[in-house]
C-alpha cells in the first residue's frame, strides 16, 4: 500500500472502513463517498475527498486534480498520515478509559439519575464493572468497548 498514491473507496455502503484509515496511515490520499465513515474521517479538500455516489466523473476529477498538482497531492498525504495518527488504536484505548473512569467517577445521584437501580439489577454492578475493566492499564480497547457491551 505505501507504494501508492491514492485510496479509491467508492462504496454505496460501508461501515467504519478500516481500510480507510489504514490507507491514510501509509499517506494515501483516500477518495470515497458519504456512504462510509469518510465524512467522519476525513476533512474534504485537506487530507482526502468525499465524493457523491455513483460519480465516476468525481473520481476522475479528484485523480486528474492529483496527477496534475504533485504539491497538493504530497500536502494531503501528509495530512492523511498525520490524520490516522489520531486513530490508532492506542488512543482509542486510552480514550475508553478516560470514558470509563468519567463514569466511574460520577457520583452516585447522578448514576440513579441515569438508571433506576432498583427495576434494573444489572445496573447495581455497574461502577464495579467500569473500576474492574477501564482501570486496567493493560486492558486492549476491543476486550473493554466489548465487556462493557455485554455487561450493560
């Protein structure tokens, strides 16, 4: 991958797209649509294109704009890589975390606030859950978005 240039990725539906990321990693320019995480990953005209769908004249525009323009290419592969820096998966890791000590840190009002203890029991294990599972430095971020899932 890191011997290209550009990401082409126009999908009429996809999730996430780790590929997208992936791709910006390496410092591909992505090119994708609206119908995958590209609007939420990507800032139009900076670090890659959101496209319509269903535009092969887009594609073609975006691909001719880079061939023909070699600084803005080089510029947006660099905000590309720097963009997927945000998302590796350390910061997410660390970002749940941050997120599960938030709610553990909660006070107790405000946890009754949220969940009638008394008409769900599965809540009563809620601050447990969150101290034994998001204090645990070593804890990958998939094995913790996933207890905290199946414990709720």
């Amino acid at each position: 991958m890191s011997r290209h240039d550009v990401l082409v990725l126009p999908s009429l539906h996809e999730g996430f797209g780790l590929v997208m990321t992936e791709a910006m990693g390496q410092g591909l320019v992505v090119i994708t649509t609206p119908h995958t995480a590209g609007p939420d990953l990507i800032t139009d005209s900076v670090d890659g294109f959101v496209i319509p769908i269903r535009s092969a004249a887009a594609i073609e525009e975006k691909l001719d704009l880079l061939l023909r323009d070699r600084n803005r290419l080089r510029a947006m592969q660099a905000e590309a890589r720097e963009k997927a820096l945000a998302y590796a998966w350390e910061n997410y890791r660390q970002h749940l975390v941050r997120l599960a000590r938030e709610v553990v840190d909660t006070p107790r009002r405000v946890m009754k606030g949220i969940a009638d203890r008394r008409s769900n029991p599965a809540q009563q294990d809620l601050p447990r859950i969150f101290r034994s599972v998001g204090h645990d430095s070593q804890c990958p971020a998939s094995h913790l978005a996933l207890s905290l899932v199946a414990r709720l």
